[in-house]
C-alpha cells in the first residue's frame, strides 16, 4: 500500500516532464508555470474536501476497506477517545544506527533523483541536441520505469516476507542494494556513450526505473522500526535527504559552468559522483539497517503511562 501510494511521484514527474515541452512550443514556457499552478490549486481543494482525520471518519469507505486499512470495521472517531500523544524518545532515535541508515539511504536516493530530475533536460539538450517537446518526452521515460519499478517492487517484498523466502531486514536490504548499485553502474555507463542518444536514453530508463525498487527498503523502513514514531523517523530522514535537492544542482551548475562546461568530459564527473555517493549510502545501509522493531518504539507509551 505504501508503494502504491508514494508512486504517484513518479507518474507526476512522467505528466510534467512529457507534457511541458509541448506546453512550452505551442504556448511558451511561462505557460508551464500557469498550467501545473492552476493543476496544484485544483488538487489544494480536492484535498480539503475528501481527506479526512482517519479512515473510520471518512463517510464514503465500506466495512472491506475499514478493516483491510486499521484491522478492524469500528467506526470511531479520533475525537471520541482523546490521549495524550506518547512522547517522541528522540536520544533513542538519534543515537539508533538503523534510523542514520535510513537517513543515509534516503540522502543518496534523492541526490541521484535531484540531479537527474533538474539535470536530465539540460543533458539531453545540450549533449544529446534533443529539441524541447522531444526532451520533456524521452525525460519521462525513466519516470515511467520508476513508476513501474516501484509497484512491482511493493508486491515482490510481500511475497517474499509473505512466504519466508527473506526475513524483513533481508528484503529491504536487497531491493535497497539493487535498487541502487544497478542504477549507478547504469549512470556511470552513460557518461561514455558519448552523443549515442539511443543508448544514453536506453541506461538512463534502467537507472531511474531500478531505482524504484527502494520503494521497498528504506521508504518503508520506518514502519518496520516503530509503527508508533514512523512519522517522525521519516521527517527526520526526509528534511536531511532534500539538502541534496540544493546542492546536487549547485554542484552541477558549477562542474558545468563556463563556456566549455556542457561537455561529455564534465558530465561524466557529474555521473561519476552521482553514482559513487548512492553506492556509498548502500553500503552504509546494507551493513546497519533492520526491519526489526526497535525497543523504543513503545517508549513513549511508557512515559505516557508514568505521567
């Protein structure tokens, strides 16, 4: 369900980049800013009007949909039963090597989504000559193999938690160290196919689509620790993994700058480090993440309880 729900990214990155290109020849580019402002106002309110506090509040869900979501078909409200909200052990949390790699993971997955999400155009413009309706297509095509990538990897990991064929901490360490090693020798394999634009799109599909397989390892992760903190591990985890989201472009625009920067030479750098920082966060997590609950899950239960 997790997967389900976080791979509607991928598809909103497949709509953007296939459809702004010709938003951009047909109308011009300020246009695109227009259209996704007006899609992101319509969705604000669509949001307010369907999204409630908790599934049993929602008037429109069936008792089928009520248990397969809490486990259970009652109907109450967040507001009937208040209690106190158990307190966030976070020295535990802090100091808990499975959560830093978690932390880890995240950041490298999003520094190779960063600069391939802001980047991707420039290259397949400046490298590759792609026209601009051309470029938002074949940009879209690795978001679409992410996309499909991350489905199937959410029915995958349950099959083989499902039927014991993995334990849990084995599964999210697999689809995290494929989801990642895959993608970066792919990555790195672009900067030396030169001009060749079938090929160069060919490894950046499988880069980005292999990727989606971390839906199921460290995007879920957090549920395996503590279903009780998931939220706040996951914050936590999220705030440090967009700090590459300003500096993987920076780091771009400087390996590219000047009048010489659009280069294969310079892009193979910016390739180069991309995929050695998510090897890298791959070893970290492979050598420190479980999918084990962690003891200080129910802490903060037990510091209510005291109180």
């Amino acid at each position: 369900m997790s997967t389900l729900v976080a791979a509607g990214a991928p598809i909103g990155n497949v709509v953007v980049l296939g459809v702004s290109g010709f938003i951009g020849d047909y109308l011009g580019w300020e246009y695109i800013f227009y259209v996704y402002s007006g899609v992101t106002g319509f969705w604000f309110i669509l949001f307010q009007v369907f999204v409630y506090n908790s599934p049993s509040e929602h008037p429109g869900i069936t008792d089928d949909e009520l248990k397969l979501i809490t486990g259970s078909v009652e109907k109450i409200t967040t507001n009937t039963d208040p209690k106190p909200s158990p307190t966030v052990p976070w020295r535990r949390i802090l100091t808990s090597l499975p959560v830093w790699a978690i932390v880890f993971a995240h950041f490298g997955q999003n520094w190779g989504n960063y600069t391939l999400l802001t980047n991707l155009p420039t290259y397949m413009r400046n490298i590759l000559n792609f026209e601009l309706s051309a470029n938002g297509v074949f940009s879209a095509l690795p978001h679409l193999a992410l996309w499909i990538f991350s489905v199937s990897s959410g029915y995958a990991s349950d099959y083989l938690r499902h039927h014991k064929y993995l334990s849990t901490t084995n599964c999210r360490k697999l689809f995290n160290t494929v989801g990642n090693l895959i993608p970066a020798i792919a990555l790195i394999t672009v900067g030396y196919v030169g001009c060749n634009w079938v090929a160069a799109v060919a490894l950046l599909t499988v880069s980005v689509g292999f990727s989606g397989l971390t839906q199921s390892s460290y995007q879920v992760n957090s549920l395996d620790l503590s279903l009780a903190f998931a939220s706040t591990i996951f914050s936590f985890s999220n705030t440090i993994a967009n700090v590459p989201g300003i500096i993987s472009p920076y780091s771009v625009g400087l390996i590219t700058a000047g009048p010489d920067g659009q280069s294969v030479l310079n892009w193979q750098i910016i390739f180069y480090l991309s995929g050695g920082i998510r090897i890298f966060t791959m070893i970290v997590y492979g050598i420190f993440a479980s999918g084990e609950v962690a003891p200080w899950n129910y802490a903060g239960d037990l510091e209510v309880v005291n109180k």
